[in-house]
C-alpha cells in the first residue's frame, strides 16, 4: 500500500502550488560583533557598513526557513487526512497503469520523466531530504552513536491523575504473584487427575536422562542434555566392559562407576539427545570390536583422585565388656565418696569457698585500720592545732 509520503508528493506535484523552493545560498560567514572606538564628536549613532546586506541575507533565510515548514506541514496534514480507501483506489489506478502498486508508480514516473520542470525536479528532492533526513557522518570527530538504553517513551506531562512507573511496576508484580496463587490454588489440585504410577526402570533401560527446564521463560541453558549409565549393567563381557571405561576416558567416576556426558552443541534437546544416544552406541560398538581389547593399557583414574576419609577405629568401640567394667568402676567410687560423707571427710568445694572469702575480708579490715592510723600520726601540727582551737570555740 502506498505511504502518505508518496501520495503527499503526487498531488503536490499535480497541484504545482508549491512555491518554488531555491538552493540554499552561501552567505559568507557572519562576523561577530566588534568593539567600535567611541568618536570623540558624533551626532548620528553608530552603523554598520553592511547592515542592508545583512538584512536581505537574514530575510532570505527566513524565506527558506518557511518554505521548509510549510512543506512538512502539508505532509502532516495529508497523511492525517488520507484513509485506507483513498490509497486502495490510488493503487488501484496504478494498477490500471501496469505498476504494482502506487510506489512503483510515483518512482518510475519521477525517474523516467526527463521533462519535468526545474521547480518540480526540486520539489522532489527536497522531500526526498525531509524524508530520509540529514545523514550523519560517522567519521567526524564530535560523531556519537546513540546509546538504546537512553531511548524512552515520551509522555506527555504528568498531571497528578495517576500513580508513578515505579508503582505501576509494583502493581504488576503483585498482580503476578496473586495470578500464581490463583494457580496454586484452584489449578494444581487438578493435576492429581494426571498423576501416574511410578514405574521403575527395566533392566534394559541402562540411560539415565536429564534434563533443564525453566518455567515460563527461554533460557540458553535448555539445550543441556546428561546423560549417565553404568558400564556394567550394558550385559558387557569383562574385557569389553573394561574397554568401555578406558574409552570413557574422564568422564569414567570410578567411585559411582558411573559415565556421564553432557552435550549442548545444537539448538534444542532433541538434537543434543540424538547426539549423545549416537555416540554411547559408537562406544559399546567400539567396545565390542575385537580388533584391539587394550588389555595391555592400565585403568587411567589420574582425572578423579579419591580422597580418604579417615574413619573411627573398630577396635575403639565401646563393647558390653568395657561397658560392664566401667560401670564396676563407677560404683566403687560413689560408694567410696558416700562413706566419706558419712564420716565428715568428704572436703566440700562450697564450704572452702566461703571460708576462703571470709578470711580474705577480714584482711582487708585490718589493712584499713592501718592505713587510717598511718594517715594520723603524719598529720601536721597546724592543722591538729586549728582542729583543737574550732573544738574549744564550740
């Protein structure tokens, strides 16, 4: 379907009112303003020699100026004014014409027409500029590309009529977590409906999948497939069986004789699960190829060292005979301590206590007394003296 541009600039270059638009001239640059010698004697205030060219150079501007914005003007009002209808009956007529549509029209009409005018030539140019805009040159110096994250919606003032982004987004959430509790709620007790009996796995089921998966939205980790089987439980011969961990290579666990391998090379599960199912049928196929068994290569577990957990001696354990000889024990003593009692030398931990801190009181007394002796023997005469003279005024 034609654009309101294009249908903009047929009826302009039918109508041909448009005023004719000229080249922008090169004035010559404007010179700032200069510090002009006060005249000692004048009667006539002070003038540019030049001030009737400047005027006709800032007319001029302003002309070109208009025309600019009128031409816009009559774009914004057209394509307000256009409707589907009229474009479809403009196709159609170019359809009448042997063109596709309105665009192809316009364009071969503007580049095959050798005769058009020289005011319609630039007619047709200067939209073409106020549509595609000035093109900015990146290798210039002040170029600056434009950052995404700055560009915002712009709105219209706010007027006190409604409440923030801010809390517009907390509204959301709370909206969110409601509609999950809504789910929880009502939903899930009608997967009960759905539910299975589990059903372990037959002995000839030896894969063990795993998948990731990210509830209500993509994520790059979804590709991921694992998948582990034990070497033994392929019903292997021996030596097949350890040719198949030497082939595993690292990814053999000799402490949960486990072979784990993880793909995420294609786009979706699917693709990376039939990998992964290829290449465990290529090592059992290796495995059982006789041509070379690599008996005479040792088992190669450098990739997974095995730490030793020191665990508690048996030999330290508690039996029922050092159970019953400690209990033997035991009793000989509390009957030892309970004869002690009875007799009064049974030395009782409180009591020491409190004789202890008893005497120490006392000690701290009679160190007082002293030092209050001390301080009265060296006490000056003058002062013992005025001390009896207050006493005898009394």
């Amino acid at each position: 379907m034609a654009s309101a541009s294009n249908a903009a600039r047929l009826c302009l270059s039918a109508c041909r009112r448009a005023p004719r638009l000229h080249a922008p001239c090169r004035a010559p640059p404007r010179p700032g303003p200069q510090a002009v010698a006060p005249r000692l004697l004048t009667t006539s205030s002070v003038r540019w020699a030049d001030e009737e060219r400047r005027k006709r150079i800032n007319n001029d501007a302003d002309d070109e100026t208009y025309q600019n914005l009128e031409l816009k003007m009559m774009n914004k009002s057209f394509a307000e004014s256009v409707t589907t209808e009229g474009l479809q009956q403009l196709d159609e007529l170019a359809k009448t014409r042997g063109h596709s549509s309105i665009d192809a029209y316009l364009e071969s009409f503007f580049r095959g027409n050798h005769q058009l005018a020289s005011e319609d030539r630039a007619l047709f140019e200067e939209l073409s500029d106020v549509d595609i805009g000035e093109k900015p040159d990146t290798k210039s110096f002040w170029f600056d590309e434009e950052d995404p994250e700055t560009n915002t919606n712009e709105h219209d003032e706010f007027k006190e009529d409604d409440i923030t982004s801010m809390a517009h987004g907390k509204l959301d959430e709370v909206r969110e977590m409601r509609h999950y509790a809504r789910l929880a709620a009502w939903e899930m007790p009608l997967l009960s409906k759905l539910a299975k009996p589990f059903v372990p796995p037959t002995n000839d089921q030896v894969l063990r999948w795993r998948y990731t998966t990210y509830m209500g939205e993509s994520h790059p980790a979804e590709k991921k497939v694992v998948v582990q089987f034990a070497p033994d439980d392929l019903k292997l011969t021996t030596v097949q069986t350890n040719k198949l961990r030497k082939l595993a290579g690292p990814r053999y666990n000799p402490e949960t004789e486990f072979v784990k391998m993880s793909c995420e090379s294609f786009e979706h599960q699917a693709q990376n699960k039939r990998y992964l199912s290829k290449l465990v049928d290529d090592l059992i196929a290796a495995a059982k190829d006789p041509t070379d068994t690599f008996e005479d290569l040792p088992l190669d577990l450098r990739h997974h060292p095995i730490k030793i957990k020191p665990k508690f001696p048996k030999e330290w354990r508690l039996t029922d005979k050092r159970r019953r000889q400690l209990e033997k024990i035991r009793g000989g003593i509390a009957a030892m301590e309970a004869t002690k009692a009875e007799q009064g030398r049974l030395v009782s931990g409180q009591q020491m206590i409190e004789e202890f801190l008893l005497v120490k009181s006392v000690e701290e007394q009679e160190m007082q007394a002293k030092l209050q002796a001390a301080q009265a023997v060296t006490m000056p005469k003058s002062t013992r003296m005025s001390s009896m003279a207050s006493r005898a005024r009394r």
